[in-house]
C-alpha cells in the first residue's frame, strides 16, 4: 500500500491564496479561525465587492456550491460559496455570516455568479435567508405558503423523533409505536396553532406567473400577437421524471421559461442531518438513481477528507472501475432517452437498456443490489470484487462494450433525422456555461475542457492515462457525440484499472457501524457522468453530520435552461432538456 | 389466459375444437379481456420508475403480460403504477391523473416509498404511503422492486382482475355517483386532506390550547 497522496502541498497553496486575499481586502475579509475550516469569511457589506475581485482578479470564475449553515448555538447563519478555476486547481471557499435574526440578509452573487441564482433560492427557501438583490427570490423545492424554513435546527418536523439516529423505537427492546400516533394529526402534518383548513386560500401561484412574465422576451416586431402560457409537466413523459416548466410561448417560439421543481424533494439534506455518517450511505444510492456508485464515491470521499483516512490501493480501483462502468451506462441511458425524446420511441432505447443490465449485473454481483448499490466505505469498498464479476467486467470492457457502443454509433450518428434535429441547435457558449456554473458534459461540449478527473484529480484518477472529451461547437450534436467520446475514455481507463488493479485488502479500516469523524468540515467532489457531484459535510464531532448538503450537478445546471431555451422552438426544448441529462432524484433531493 | 382457462370448466370440447371454440361466461370473457391489456399510465415519479421501465425491457419484457403499452394521457390507461416517492407537491397531481383514469382502473403501488413512506417517511415532504390517499390493489414491496418483483405483483393483479364479479366489483354498484373519485388535496402551509378538515381544525385548536 502506499501513503496517499500528500494533503500538505495544496494545502500551502490554499493558505497563501487567502493570505492574498485577505491582504487585498484587509478591511472586509477575516481569516478562518475554527480549526478543519478552510476559507475566508467576508463581511456581508462587501460580500459583492470581493467576489467580483475572487472572479476577475484571482481568476476563481467557476462558483459550484452555494450553501448555508445554521449555527444555533452561536445564532449565526452562514452562507458557503465555493469557488473553482475551470484551469484547475483546488478550490477557494468563502463565506459570509449573518445574525440570525428574522430577516436574515445577505446580498446576492446572482450579478457576478449566474449559477448562484438557484442555490440562493434554495437557501431561501429551506433557511429562510434573504438575498437582496436576487432577481427572482421565490421558495423553490417546497410551495408558497409552506410553514416554516425546514433545514433550520431549530425547526422540526411532524415525524421528528429524535435529534440522531437509531432512535430508541427502533431498537429491539423498544416498543414500536407508529410515528402517526404520536402526532396530534395522525399523519405526517404539522398545522399552525388554531389554523382552519376551511378557510384557507391557497396560493395560486401568482409569483411564479409575474416572474414568467418579468423574465420573458419582449415582442419587438411591432406586430401585435398574443402569448400563451404552457406549463408541461410535473407529469409529462419527456421531462425525465417528475419536474415542470412554465414556458410563455409566442406561436412556437419560447419567450420565457420557468422551471418548477421540488416534486421530488424527499428531504435528503434533513434526513441526513439526523442520520449517522454511514446511514447516509444507502440515501446517496438514491438521490442520481442511476448512478449510485458514484454518489456513494462522492460521499465517501467528503467524509474520508474530514476523517483523513487513506483508503486501500485494491479499493481505490476498483471505485474507479465502478464509477466508469456507472458512467458508461448513463451515457448510453442518454442517448436512448435523448432519442426517445426526438421520437425515436423505445428503439435505441432498448439497445441501451441492454448493456445497461449486464452493467447492472456486475453491480449486483460485487454488491447484492442492482440499482441501490450501498457498496463503498470510509476506507474503501464493502466487500472484494468476486472472480466471475472480474471476468465479467474484463469480458464487458474488452469485447461487448467497444463493440456495442460502436455499433450504436454506426446505427445513430450518420443518421439524417437526428442529424436534421441536432445539428446547430445551439446548447450554450463556453462563457455562458461557466457564468451558470454548469458542469459536465454539457460544459464540456461548449469548449471548456473541465473534468475534476483531471482538473482537481481525485481517488487514483491521477494515475491513468485518459483524454478529457471536448467539443467546440456547443451545438445539440456536439453535446450528443461528447458522450460517447466519453464512453470511449472511459473504457480507456477501465483498461488500464483493470491491468494496474493490486491484489490486497479492499478497506484500510477495520468495518464499523459507527465511524468517528472529527469536528470540522468537508466539501468532497467527483466528475458524476452528469457533472460535479459534491458533498458538503460539516461534523461537530457527533456520530450524525451537523450539516450534510449535496451540490447536485442536475439542480445546477438546470439553473441555463432559461438561457437555452429563451428564443428557441418549442419543440427543440424537449431535446435541449434531455441534453441537460437531468434527474429528478438528484434535481430535488 | 390460455383458451383453456378461458372455458368454463367442465364442458367437454372436442379436441380438435380447442383452440376454436370456448365455452365460457361473459364476465369470465370480460375479466380475460381486462387482464391481457391492462396498460399502465406511462408516469414515473423517482427511482422505481427506472426499473419500471428496465421491466419494459428485452430482458423482462412486460409485453408478455399485455402491459407493454404505456400510456401517456391518463384518459387511456387502466393502471396507475405508483413508482417512487410520494411527495406533498407531487400528490395533488398524482390524485388528479387518478381522477381523470376511466374505469375500471387499478392501482399498484411500487416499492417501499409508494407503499409506506420507505426510507424517507420521516420527511417533511413525504406522504407515508400513496394508500392515504387512493385505493391500492398490489403493494410491490422492494426498494425498488426487481424487475421480476414488480410482474410478479402485476401477475398478482392479473390474478384480481380474475375474480372481479360485476356485482361486486366497485365501479359497477348503483346508486354510489363515482366511488372512486378522491377529492383534491390543497398545499396549504402543510398538505391538507380536504376530507379530514374538521379533525384537523380541532387538533390545530387542541395544539393551541396545549402550548
């Protein structure tokens, strides 16, 4: 085994940069005192004012994660931002802390970061923080009216039990109850005092419809033409799953458009925050379904940062064999659904759900579960790969996958229809991209070569020898042919994981229910096949996280569909939305 | 249903006449016909789709059973196929595709979530269990449900719909106007279920008066 790879020299580079920092803006940025924080923190007043100089002058153009942190015992509120060079590099974190006084406020960073625009209103909507000067402040997981900002820590909901689990009910001498009893609503609700259902009115959405509008291109034909206002969704069959878009149309062409989201906002975050590290495993099986090895990779790799454990050679590859194996098949999961969507219903689609089950099988094999994999640990993997699975894979990657995968290349990329709907519909610019924080293959196909496996290389990712897929045109054919440039990357390193892979122990730990994680905080990414996929980990040393946070790459790159589509067809918004490649368990958490 | 089970038993068909005629009842024709097309509303809502739709595929192919054809509109499909996690935003448009499904319709709730809650009952956004709600035929337990775990309980629907009597079945009593139709929930500053108003009114007020 050898020592993993050395912390100490980003590190130093890390505390350098911050020096600069803080020596250019002596008055309003402060150093980070807590020990195992990292970063800066800003006085709100000037909050705008560096961050454009973090942008413009320290070259950190890439703002990836925007979350916020109730510290209740201090009464503060703290807004984190991190920030990324899409040259690479490691990243640079600030925050801001506000009194956490009723209304909290903090300025917006939509004006220097586009991509803030979402996670700002999700930080609305879950902690009640307002952000001035934020074009479009709506809630945007749970619906207007909703009781209460939820991921406070003072705020519980009707099924609370208890602050960390295992919670005493569930424990073998423990009487079970039925959690409905013991509220005074026997369900999952939680009414103010004295509120009558008979009387409410609901919210009728006029926000949303009054943002449509604001945020909407003006006729300037001087024709006078009505508009409609189509809302598809939440339930629509090319929306992959379960969001909903409010588009103001004029004739066929999109004027504006709103998502709506939070259908399938299941409450990972607060789950989290009561669940202990490794419980949290199994819930990052299921927030981006189709990738579960990923997400349990992400996760793993935020916790072992706060832990500061190495993880075991045999491990690290064969996490990087399972994370490219689940890359390969949600590329070929998107390249049938892109097709289904352009109406090439079900065919290619069945071709691409075929390799996915014997993907699916190995996933099986290794870990008992086809989609919910729950296969890694803090340390490594849970269990060897077993021998037939080995083989299984080696017969995958060297014969079925290249031949498959050129096969479905040769079916599809000459073709005249697909080429007719996809050739120069233009997706986004590689400025654009970077100013809405999209990651991914999307970012990558509009000439930003920004892969975290090469630009901040994590696991032993370090080691291979890969090309980073790139396309220049940042057209819909472009973002359709990266994937499989990527697919065929990732069979390259598959190889070479596959021949490089030692033989020893697959966990550096001894296995444990309970892991001691100390105090500090975390923020863990990956190259997800959709994009950054990071876990945010604040631990106050407790067995549960105090605050656990997904930067989801789906929630945040949805963030340029309004870009995209504003002034394009309706009909190619369908596509420009499956070449997103989003997914809603990892969109709403 | 082989041609066999179709007929009645007991009457002796001539062999060479098996596979041309039937001796068989109305309602046993009409639950033959109802079990071989039941298709599914085409709506996912989280994970359990995906392996709903892995079912569709080459390697299970649903298709045997008569339910390959997914419908998009709810107007033309005869099963609602609960497949995730039912949230309190998503609810008042699950409730409205059920309304608008013609009869006689099913409903099949897959997997933990859509069962009971499943892992994220404890949410705040969580409806506990589709069956709160509308009224389940199969429970598919898993989290999801294997492919082959949700025909089986498709086949176990298969075997209800063969048991279905017109003069017992719900869609066909007189005098009840639509037993089946639920009426919407509101989001008010939590779900509300309109048919539980009062109760919730005097534990609302029994909140305040404990506090």
């Amino acid at each position: 085994m050898t020592a993993p790879t050395s912390v100490t020299a980003p590190a130093e580079v890390s505390a350098q940069l911050y020096a600069k920092l803080i020596a250019r803006f002596p008055e309003s940025v402060a150093a980070e005192t807590r020990p195992n924080y990292s970063g800066v923190i800003i006085k709100k007043e000037n909050l705008v004012e560096v961050a454009a100089a973090i942008r413009d002058e320290f070259g950190y153009d890439l703002l990836t994660a925007v979350t916020a942190v109730d510290y209740l015992a201090e009464n503060k509120m703290e807004v984190v931002y991190h920030a990324y060079k899409t040259t690479g590099g490691t990243g640079l974190v600030f925050r801001v802390q506000a009194e956490r006084v009723d209304p909290i406020e903090v300025p917006s960073l939509v004006e220097i970061w586009a991509g803030a625009d979402f996670q700002e209103r999700e930080a609305y909507d879950l902690f009640g923080i307002k952000f001035t000067s934020h074009p479009d402040l709506r809630r945007i997981l749970m619906w207007e009216g909703f009781e209460g900002y939820p991921l406070r820590k003072d705020w519980k909901e009707a099924f609370f039990e208890e602050e960390a689990k295992p919670f005493k009910s569930r424990w073998p001498e423990g009487k079970h109850t039925y959690a409905e009893f013991k509220n005074p609503f026997r369900d999952n609700l939680n009414f103010p005092e004295n509120f009558d259902p008979n009387s409410y009115q609901p919210d009728n959405e006029d926000d949303l419809y009054a943002s449509l509008e604001n945020h909407s291109l003006k006729n300037e034909s001087g024709l006078k033409t009505d508009q409609i206002v189509v809302n598809m969704g939440p339930h629509h069959p090319s929306t992959h799953g379960v969001l909903r878009v409010a588009v103001t149309l004029e004739g066929e062409t999109i004027l504006g458009l709103k998502p709506v989201m939070g259908y399938l906002h299941r409450n990972h975050d607060k789950i989290g925050e009561r669940s202990t590290f490794l419980q949290i495993m199994p819930y990052t099986d299921r927030l981006d379904y189709f990738n579960s090895m990923s997400n349990n990779l992400g996760y793993a790799i935020a916790v072992e940062k706060l832990m500061k454990i190495p993880v075991a050679e045999r491990a690290e590859y064969i996490r990087v064999i399972m994370a490219e194996l689940t890359r390969i098949q949600n590329h070929l999961i998107f390249v049938g659904t892109l097709t289904n969507d352009l109406g090439a219903m079900y065919t290619p689609s069945l071709y691409a759900f075929e390799e996915r089950e014997l993907i699916l099988d190995i996933f099986e094999a290794v870990s008992g579960a086809r989609m919910m994999c729950n296969y890694l640990r803090f340390g490594g993997v849970v269990r060897d790969i077993p021998e037939d699975a080995l083989s299984k894979i080696k017969d995958l990657v060297y014969e079925r996958l290249p031949a498959k995968t050129a096969e479905m290349e040769r079916l599809l990329n000459d073709n005249e229809v697909l080429m007719g709907r996809l050739k120069g519909v233009h997706v986004l610019d590689g400025e654009t991209a970077v100013k809405y924080s999209v990651t991914g293959p999307v970012l990558r196909a509009a000439g930003v070569p920004y892969d975290i496996r090469r630009a901040d290389p994590y696991s032993v990712y370090d080691r291979f020898d890969f090309d980073v897929a790139v396309r220049y045109n940042g057209d819909m054919m472009d973002n359709y042919l990266i994937r499989f440039d990527e697919i065929w990357q990732s069979l390259r390193i598959l190889e070479q994981a596959l021949q490089q892979m030692p033989e020893g122990p697959v966990n550096s730990q001894k296995l444990q229910y309970q892991v001691r994680v100390p105090a500090g905080e975390a923020y863990g990414r990956i190259e997800s096949p959709k994009g950054e996929l990071g876990f945010y980990i604040v631990s106050n040393g407790k067995p549960t996280p105090y605050r656990y946070h997904v930067r989801p790459a789906s929630f945040v790159n949805i963030t340029a569909l309004e870009e995209m589509c504003r002034g394009s067809k309706i009909q190619d918004f369908v596509a420009l939305l499956a070449m997103l490649d989003i997914v809603m368990g990892e969109l709403d958490r | 249903m082989e041609p066999e089970s179709l007929s009645l038993p007991n009457y002796n068909i001539p062999e060479d006449l098996q596979n041309v005629v039937a001796v068989t009842t109305i309602e046993r024709l009409y639950n033959w016909g109802k079990r071989s097309s039941v298709w599914p509303l085409m709506f996912g809502l989280a994970c359990c789709a995906i392996e709903m739709i892995a079912a569709q595929t080459a390697r299970y192919d649903l298709a045997r059973f008569g339910m390959e054809v997914m419908r998009p509109t709810p107007r033309q499909a005869d099963m609602l196929l609960v497949s995730g996690t039912v949230t309190k935003k998503m609810l008042p448009a699950i409730i409205r595709l059920y309304n608008q499904m013609p009869e006689p319709k099913y409903v099949v709730a897959m997997g933990a979530c859509a069962s009971s809650g499943g892992p994220f009952k404890e949410g705040y956004n969580v409806v506990a269990g589709i069956d709160k709600f509308l009224p389940v035929d199969v429970y598919v337990p898993g989290c999801p449900p294997t492919p082959q775990a949700l025909i089986a309980g498709l086949i176990k629907l298969q075997e209800k719909i063969d048991k279905e009597k017109f003069k017992t079945s719900r869609w066909y009593q007189k005098g009840k106007t639509d037993p089946n139709y639920v009426p919407m929930p509101v989001l008010g500053p939590d779900l509300i279920d309109v048919r539980r108003n009062e109760e919730f009114k005097r534990a609302a007020a029994r909140k305040a008066g404990t506090v």
